[in-house]
C-alpha cells in the first residue's frame, strides 16, 4: 500500500513541507514541491496507525505544526491533537462502546514530603469494596481523558483505582527517591487499606512505578509497565533529558541486580518507539531475577491512543495474576 500527502502552497509562500512523525527511518519526512502543491508518497510503515502533523516552513526558516486538513482522524494530547493515518486491518477497542460506570471523585492530597498537593480521581466499581484491589496510576487525569480508562475498568472484575497527576512530572518520575518516599509513606496511606495493589504507567510514569516499587518491595503487588523510559547509559538519543544520569543509574542496577520480592509484571511497548530494545532489556533483567514477566509489542508508537490499546486483554491478565 502508498501513502500519499499533499498541501496546497499556491502562492508559494513556504520552503519546505515536513511529515512530523515518530516513525524514524520508516517513513519519510520530506515533501517535494509539484507546482502549486507539496507532496510525499511512500509505502505504507508496518504498523496498524500513526500519529502525525505537518510542519510548515516559511521562507525564513519558521516552522508552524498544523493538523492534516485533508484526514479527518484525530488523536487528542496532553500536548493537543494529531492527525492519524489507520491501517486498513486496525479494529477501535470493542469495550470503547460500553457505558461508564462506578463513581469517581476528584480529589487534593497533600505531600510534606513534595510539600506540595497532588491531583487526584479516585474511583469505585460499583460492586468494589474493602476487599478489593487498588489501582494506582500514574498520569492518571491523562489517562482518563486521552485513554478512556475509567471506562475500560468498569469492565474489568470489581477493584478501585486512584489516578494521580504528577507535579513537575519531569523531576518527580525520573526515579526521584524522594517522590518514591512520598508515594509510600503519604499517598499510599491516605487512599486506604489494600489486599494488593497494582502500580500503573506509562512512559516516566512507568519508570517512577518500577523505582517505587524496587525501593519499597512491599508498595506493589503488580504492576502494568507500558512504555518505560528506562533509559540505559548507552541510550544518547536520550542524554538531553535533565534527569538521564539519575535515571540510568537506576536502571542500569535494576538490569544488573537481583532481588527478593518478584511481583507479577506486564510490559508493553509500540514495534516503532525508540525505547523498545530498553523495555525488552527490562523484560529479560526482571525474568531472570524471577518475575512472573509478560511481554507485549504493539505495531504503534508512544502515545495515548496506542496505550489504551493495549489495555486489553493485558491489564484483566495481570489482576488474574495477582
């Protein structure tokens, strides 16, 4: 299969025409002009969607980002929306049709620790009670808007789930010991008791859940692993992030350790992202230190919409698993 882009430049006004995308080498990011219009055509990646913008460049060298006006699909962001190209087999998440259910309420806790207060959303399935598991995320009002996942647990067995929000997201999810304390000793306690906890995330709220749970063996019981960014010391596409030092130090003793409490584990992660080989170096690390590890690869890159995908069925195998 071809894909064909194209934008109209009939006063010529613009330099160049990029396809913004996270594909890397699958996919080629140059237009080329054909008269009054830019074009790209290429051969279709082998994923099942993408997501992507156009970068518009003006004859003095100013990029403006701007949605595909000929494509009506959209993905929304904490960063806003992208246009998305979908393979002709991709098939939307049946369980996206179901009706919302159980009770949510947005909430403040407070942190001596971060001094500071986090946002929260803690939900109930309706037939929850104390008896059931809590669900801890991270990223989680990001999670409830861009992932439908409120909906999606309204589906899975009876637990409850408290989504928090990061303050200086950067700083406290790049295996901050302090963020790590705060989580145990005042987050944790102020949501109640648990007969088994699950730590959630994605990205650098994937890695933060690992760090957490590797500081304090006792925190989690399980934990659902999409996309970490566990960043190794030989990763330099990712040196520039402020906290890559700290953040590899502790994957790299992760990766090299061993340890006493193995927890069941689930990690997902898009055929296309750059950290692919990390997480599939994680899977390895945590299988050999005897966690029960399950592994999946998703044909989509890092972003909300291929999360959600991978929601099910691997989050109801990992509460089978507890």
């Amino acid at each position: 299969m071809e894909l064909r882009f194209h934008y109209p430049d009939p006063r010529r006004r613009l330099a160049g025409v990029r396809l913004a995308h996270e594909l890397r080498d699958r996919l080629p990011r140059e237009f080329t002009r054909d008269g009054h219009k830019w074009e790209l055509c290429a051969p279709a990646p082998k994923v099942t969607r993408f997501e992507y913008q156009l970068e518009l460049i003006d004859r003095r060298g100013h990029s403006e980002w701007v949605l595909d006006a000929t494509n009506p699909r959209r993905a929304s962001g904490p960063w806003g929306d992208k246009s998305v190209w979908e393979a002709p087999e991709y098939e939307r998440p049946t369980w996206l049709d179901a009706k919302p259910v159980g009770s949510s309420e947005a909430t403040m806790i407070s942190s001596r620790i971060l001094r500071t207060s986090l946002h929260a959303i803690l939900w109930a399935h309706p037939n929850a009670n104390e008896r059931s598991p809590l669900l801890v995320v991270h990223d989680g009002p990001e999670y409830a808007e861009h992932s439908a996942l409120l909906t999606l647990l309204g589906q899975l067995p009876p637990l409850r789930a408290v989504l928090l929000a990061p303050v200086e997201r950067n700083e406290i999810y790049s295996a901050s010991a302090r963020y790590a304390r705060a989580l145990v000793d005042e987050i944790l306690p102020s949501v109640g008791q648990a007969p088994a906890r699950i730590g959630m995330g994605a990205s650098l709220g994937a890695l933060a859940m690992l760090h957490a749970h590797r500081r304090y063996p006792e925190s989690f019981d399980a934990l659902f692993l999409q996309s970490g960014s566990f960043f190794r010391r030989h990763d330099h596409h990712e040196r520039r992030f402020p906290r890559f030092e700290r953040i590899s130090r502790f994957v790299g003793a992760t990766l090299a350790g061993s340890y006493g409490r193995p927890v069941p584990v689930t990690i997902v992660c898009g055929t296309v992202e750059e950290n692919l080989p990390a997480n599939e170096a994680m899977m390895a690390a945590l299988q050999r230190q005897h966690y029960d590890v399950r592994f999946h690869a998703f044909r989509d890159g890092h972003n909300w919409v291929a999360w959600r995908n991978s929601f099910h069925p691997h989050l109801l195998d990992l509460l089978q698993r507890l």
